[in-house]
C-alpha cells in the first residue's frame, strides 16, 4: 500500500533536524519528503521554486512557524496543487509594526557584528520550562542555528518584513486546514491570534497550553497524533 506523502516546511533557522523527534511516530504511515525553505526574501519567488521542485498534482503541505506561512503562501497562490494545509506555531497574519521594528534592529546589530551564534543558555529560554533541562533538544537548536549560518538567517528574517495577511485567503479555501500552536507562545502575533479566534473561518484550531514554539521537538507525540487526524480529514 502506497504511504500518503506529505511535505515539510521548516522555520527560521531550522531544517529537517526539526522533526528528527517525530519520525518515529511517522515514518512508517507517511512518506516524509523535506522542503528547505529557498534562499530569497520574496514569497512569490520562494514558492514558485517549490513549485518547481514538487511534481504531484495536489500534496499534503506542512510548515512550521516561517513554514508555516510558506505553506500558506502556497496554499493562496497555487490553491489547486494543494490537498490539504497544517501549519505549527504559526499564523497567516503579516508582521505587526511593532515586530517588524524589532527584527529591524536585530538584524542590523547582526550584519554590524562580526559574532554570530545561538548560545546555549539563549536556546534554553526558547523552550518550555518543563523542557529546559533537556540538553539533547537544546544542542539540536543550537546546532541548528548556527549550521544554517550568518547568510541564511539574515534572508530568512528579511522576508519576514514582506509578509501580507492571509486569512480572507485561507478562510476561503475547501481543504482541511489545521493550526497547530500553544496559547502562550510569546513569537506569535497576538493580533493574528485574535482573528483566528474571533472570524469566521473553517480552520481546526489545535491549542495547547503552554509556552512551547517549538512544538515538533518538544511535544513530538501530540505533533504527530494532530498530523494523523489531519490527514484522515
């Protein structure tokens, strides 16, 4: 029997290492096939090169946090190609003003500076206080991050700057869409968030308590079990 394939996004400064927790519970149900984000700013360039990449008629498109806008973004510009959508941590919204002057300032202490790196104690801050003393998941974002490099994250976080809101877009389209996220995950936009709960729309919204962003290394069995709901929709 053949597996239903599904594609995977990343997110800023992650690649298939992001889902080396959840694998197990997958693998032997579903074809994994990784899509790393191109190396440009512009959505309409990035997803045309993924477009280019994927010879299926219509695929089973995940992506995670920046992933997940990705795959939405293709979602929106080629509806037809598209089976179904789930995304993790992330929203169709565009960058708030105050985020966007934020990531601004960020990336220019970056580019002025010739230190570039994800510190250990930074990346454990990033995960749920249950998770922080979990050094193999720690070393996996660290490692990560600074694999990917200087050049990656500075065109990753640029297109940040470029993102439109999605939702009329999404809210429109007759596929299953799943939004996987945790309620307290302080990298997504609040104003975003408040549509998803308060607009009309068709989405499954799969909500957890919690801080986590990174929810396919920290909480891979509910990753996985919400990925197979998904499909069976």
């Amino acid at each position: 029997m053949q597996k239903e394939k599904i594609y995977f996004i990343p997110g800023l400064m992650t690649d298939n290492r992001l889902w080396s927790r959840a694998l197990q519970y997958l693998q032997n149900e579903f074809e994994i096939v990784h899509l790393p984000i191109p190396l440009f700013t512009d959505f309409d360039k990035i997803v045309e090169v993924l477009y280019n990449s994927i010879q299926e008629e219509k695929i089973n498109i995940l992506g995670f946090s920046l992933g997940g806008y990705i795959a939405s973004y293709y979602t929106c510009k080629y509806p037809q190609r598209v089976k179904r959508l789930f995304t993790v941590a992330a929203t169709p919204g565009t960058t708030s003003s105050i985020e966007k002057a934020r990531r601004e300032k960020k990336l220019e202490e970056f580019i002025n500076s010739n230190e570039f790196g994800l510190e250990f104690e930074k990346a454990i801050m990033l995960l749920e206080e249950k998770n922080q003393n979990d050094f193999e998941l720690v070393n996996i974002m660290v490692d990560m991050f600074n694999d990917l490099g200087k050049e990656v994250f500075i065109t990753q976080l640029k297109s940040t700057f470029n993102r439109i809101d999605l939702f009329d877009c999404l809210k429109n389209q007759d596929i299953p869409i799943h939004m996987l996220y945790s309620t307290n995950d302080r990298l997504l936009d609040l104003e975003a968030l408040e549509k998803l709960h308060t607009k009309e729309h068709n989405f499954k919204l799969i909500k957890r308590e919690g801080t986590s962003h990174n929810i396919p290394l920290e909480f891979p069995e509910l990753f996985s079990n919400s990925i197979k709901e998904w499909i069976k929709e």
